[in-house]
C-alpha cells in the first residue's frame, strides 16, 4: 500500500466517524426537542381545560398528591431508562418514550426486529432498525386505535359476547409468551433464575398483579443482569 493509499483510508476513516458523530448527535438534539415538547403539552392540557371550563384545581391538593405518588414514578422512570435505553437504542428511546407503551409493544417489537437482522441495538444498524421498528408499531397502534374508534358501536356486541372473552384474556400472555420461548431457548441457564423469581411473585403475591406490574419488568432485568454476572464469575455462561 503506498502513501497516497493510506491517506485516502485515513481520510475516509475520519470521514465515517464525523457522519457517525454527527448523526448522533442530531438524534440526541432532535430526542430532547421532541420529548421535552411533549412533556410541556402533555402538562399543558389539563391546564388548558382547566381554564376553559374554569375548573382549576386546588394546587396545594395536587401538591400533596404529588409529594405521596411522585417519588414513585421518579424511581421507575430512572429503571426504566437504565433499562430500555440499552435494548432499544438512542434513536428507538427517544421515540419510545414519546409514545408509550414500551414494554406491552415497542420493546417486544424492537427486540423482535433486532433479532430477526442479527444486529444489537447499540450498533448503527441496530439504531436504524430499531427506530424503524418502533415507529411502525406506533403507526399501526394509532391506525388500530382510530380504526377501532370508528367501529366501536358496530363492533360492541361482537366484542362483548361472552364466547370471546377467554381469547382476549391471552393476547398478551401469547405476545410475551411467543417473544419469551425465542429467547428463553437461546439463552436458557440465563432465564432460569428470572422466570422463577417472576412465577413465585406473581403466585404467591397476588396484589403484584394489580398495583406494581409495571414496575416488574426493569426489577426482573436488573435481576438478571445480576445473575447472569454471578454466572459468568462463577464459569457457568
């Protein structure tokens, strides 16, 4: 390789590296723009509505509301971004933040996609396809929703004949059970421990299932991040 060769490869090396770090950061500017904005608006409704039918609430109230439930949801959001951000990816973060639903859709959705390519989510493609992923899934969800907004009255006494209940009773053990099998059987000695401790909880503590589901998920990862290091440390992975 002559002179001339190496620096048309350097030259194209720092080339990739600005693209890369100028997407990136584009992603992170773009993300705190559109989450920060939705949070204002999201803030700003019941305020708005409050004005409009001059039904302001009492603010010492929610205050105190605030101060007993508040810390609550402080904690889960940090688990939840510790969490989710490492699965989904910057750019599939950012978007699934905004639209919610992450661990009954978007998670399951970008986890299936990644894994279909063979790509991680830290990764550029892992990036790409993982914000692809979850912004067709929040497409598809607000078409369903408007879809079914439409057809709610037509559709009511078909979706309340008792004959179909059992069948919507399953559809999210079949989602998580379906994306659970693919990666239990690729990664078994891991999911011994979790899915224990997640059967014996929900057995044996009932109000799990009513009062803190939503916070079992980034508990039951932190969990296995723990026991899959005390795994590896001891020559078992």
């Amino acid at each position: 390789m002559n002179e001339a060769e190496k620096n048309i490869n350097l030259d194209d090396i720092e080339e990739n590296d600005y693209l890369d770090g100028k997407f990136m950061n584009s992603m992170h500017r773009d993300g705190r723009i559109w989450n920060i904005s939705m949070m204002i608006l999201l803030m700003l409704f019941p305020v708005a509505v409050g004005l409009i039918f001059s039904a302001m609430p009492d603010w010492a109230a929610v205050g105190m509301g605030l101060l007993a439930t508040a810390p609550m949801y402080w904690a889960v959001a940090i688990v939840e971004v510790i969490t989710f951000v490492p699965m989904l990816g910057a750019g599939g973060s950012y978007l699934a933040f905004v639209t919610g639903n992450i661990s009954n859709l978007k998670l399951p959705c970008a986890l299936n996609a990644l894994d279909t390519n063979g790509v991680k989510a830290q990764s550029e493609e892992g990036e790409i396809i993982s914000t692809i992923a979850i912004a067709v899934s929040s497409i598809v969800t607000t078409v369903i929703i408007v879809i079914g907004v439409i057809l709610i009255v037509p559709l009511t006494p078909v979706l309340e004949n008792p004959v179909l209940d059992p069948a919507f009773a399953q559809l999210l053990p079949a989602l998580f059970g379906a994306l659970g099998v693919v990666f239990v059987s690729k990664n078994w000695k891991i999911a011994i421990a979790p899915v224990t401790l997640m059967l014996i909880l929900f057995i044996f503590v009932p109000a799990i299932n009513t009062s803190s589901v939503g916070i079992m998920v980034p508990v039951g990862v932190l969990f296995t991040l723990g026991v899959s290091w005390l795994l590896y440390k001891k020559g078992v992975l």
